[in-house]
C-alpha cells in the first residue's frame, strides 16, 4: 500500500561554484567567512527587482517546522550558542550517534526517518547535510532545492550531489543575485515523473 507522504522536503544550502558544500575536513570559512571583494556587476543586478526571486533565509527558515541533518552538520551546530534550532523538531540521520541530547531526535535509517516526519505531523522540513541531501534526493525526497553559489572555487571538499541511478529534473522557481556577498541564488521545484 502506498501512502502520500504530508511533507515537503527542503533543502537550503551555500556551494562553491566547483560544487563544494564544505572542504574535506568540514571547514566553511569560504562561504561563512569570505574574504572582501568587489562584485561591480553584482551591483547592477541588485537595483533590478527579479520577476521571481530565489528564497533567501529569513523567507525559508520561518516557514518550516523540523530540520533533518545529518550527524556531521548536528557535530558542527553544537558548537553554536546559543542552540540555533530553538522552537523547531530536530532529526538527526546517524546510524552510530549516541547522545543524551533532549533537543533532538536520532533516526537509524532513511526509513526510520521519513516514518518520524509521518509520525510527527511534519509539514515542511529542512534537509541539511551532504550525505543527508544526496540520500533523501535519490529516495526521492525532496521536493525543493535552494542553492546559493559563492564566488570561489576550493578545488576539492565534501560534494553536494552525489550519484543518482536516474535524472532528477528540476524547474527553477525564482533566482537572483546578490551584490554584497556575490552569491547566485537559485530556488527549484523538483519535478515528478508524469506531474
């Protein structure tokens, strides 16, 4: 029996312009932390209002209800303080992790995980972390993919796409630039076979 699934996976995430979402050893200065430089055509594209434009964060983590991260993205937030996630459900995808942390959610497997969100109500959930991404993506998971591409290029780190054993079509919703930080932002609707 198959069942229609009650929420709309979401992914918002930076990449290099060489495809990166981190380098090998997960450090993010790069796009955290960039060094200054002028973008002058970033300029002009920003005093134009784009007809559709990508969504930025302040649009896209208001809007949704639980996070689904992998472990190396749960190790990297817990650095953060203050917790960064208050007021929304936390799922952590780890097979190994161990922990006694109340905030969050440990799911064992893609199935076990998509079985919380049903479970849970979830509505629209935030997918972050590259193994996390290119798993939910290749089960067919996510529904909406935001990119923003940062000027630089790093040469090697952790991929944001992986393998697929088939092509994953995409129909943009909205783009834009912007000329402080000269990142290209893109927003997709994944599309469904025969949608």
């Amino acid at each position: 029996m198959t069942t229609t699934r009650t929420w709309r996976g979401c992914v918002f995430i930076g990449v290099s312009l060489d495809g990166f979402i981190a380098r090998t050893d997960g450090e993010l200065s790069w796009l955290t932390d960039p060094e200054p430089r002028a973008h002058p055509i970033g300029a002009h594209i920003a005093t134009v209002d784009p007809p559709a434009p990508a969504l930025v964060w302040e649009t896209f983590y208001p809007a949704i209800d639980t996070l689904l991260i992998g472990r190396h993205t749960y190790e990297s937030v817990l650095a953060f303080d203050p917790w960064p996630f208050d007021g929304k459900a936390v799922i952590v995808l780890s097979s190994g992790l161990v922990t006694d942390d109340e905030r969050v959610v440990v799911a064992r497997s893609l199935d076990e995980a998509r079985s919380i969100l049903t479970r849970t109500g979830a509505r629209r959930v935030y997918i972050d972390g590259g193994r996390t991404i290119q798993a939910f993506l290749a089960a067919g998971l996510v529904d909406e993919l935001t990119v923003s591409i940062a000027p630089v290029l790093i040469g090697s780190g952790r991929r944001l796409f992986g393998d697929l054993d088939r092509d994953v079509l995409l129909s943009l919703r909205g783009t834009h630039a912007t000329a402080d930080d000269g990142l290209v932002r893109l927003t997709y609707d994944v599309v469904r076979p025969g949608s």
